[in-house]
C-alpha cells in the first residue's frame, strides 16, 4: 500500500474502530488477517466477514480481490483508507446446504420446530428435535437441529 493514498488503514467493526499503517504493496490475504488478529473473537475460526469501503456514490462497495483492494485505495479521499466490516456468519458458526446463511448454536428458549423435512436430510420432528438447535446467523426465522447439521 505504498504511495500516498490508502497508506493508513482505519477500520470500523460495530462501534469499535482501529487505525494501523499497513507495510507497503500489502495484498488483501495480509490485510484480511491483520484485521482479524485486530478482533480475534468475533473474526476467530469459522467466520465469514466482508470488507467494504464506501466510494464516491455513497454505495457499500465489498473488498474481494487484489485489484479490488488497489480501486478502494485510488477512491480514498485523503491518505486513510476507511474501512467496514460486514460479519456474515460469526466465529464457531456452520453451513448447511439447505440455508444460504451460517447457523450457530442458539440458547433462545422459544418452541421451535426443525425447518430440515421438506428439504434434503431433514427432519421435521416437532418437539422430538433434541436440545440442541442451531438458528440462523442473519435472522432469518430458520432452525436445524443437531439430527440435520450432521
């Protein structure tokens, strides 16, 4: 990242925010793991996040490639490159082929029923699921019991 824009990295997860000069000609594989060293928890093992930058429309442009990186450093206004993390599944969360978006364990102690039977390897088992249920990451009202994720 050498070169006068972009030579400072300010990053935004939640409300926390975090600001390091990265080394020069840094790639994005080495910028992706210097930010999830700076938030080892929500970024830890099994999680899926996206980098965005905002460019000059206003829109949420997502960070996926090398010269995705380069085009977000040429738009950045002034020497910091702003940056946002979008946190698509958390640490310690799963895929399953029937839901688009990663499941986790959930403690929530509504009733629930196992959306697994009308697809592949489901089950629908009523209130014969198990204990165990894992529940949408993004919110969407959807539920596998442990049967389903295996």
């Amino acid at each position: 990242m050498a070169g006068s824009f972009g030579s400072i990295i300010k990053v935004c997860y939640d409300t926390d925010f975090r600001r390091f000069r990265p080394a020069p000609n840094t790639g994005l594989i080495a910028l992706r793991a210097k930010i999830a060293a700076l938030y080892p928890g929500p970024l830890g093992a099994g999680a899926e996040w996206r980098l965005l930058y905002t460019d000059e429309d206003g829109d949420h442009i997502t960070i996926a490639t090398d010269d995705d990186l380069a085009l977000a450093r040429e738009s950045a206004p002034g020497p910091v490159l702003r940056l946002a993390i979008r946190l698509d599944a958390p640490a310690g969360s799963v895929r399953h082929a029937v839901h688009a978006h990663g499941l986790a364990l959930s403690d929530s102690p509504t009733a629930w029923i196992c959306d697994g039977g009308d697809r592949p390897g489901g089950c629908r088992n009523g209130d014969n699921h198990g204990e165990l249920r894992y529940r949408c990451t993004q919110g969407c009202d959807f539920d596998l019991c442990q049967a389903c994720i295996d």
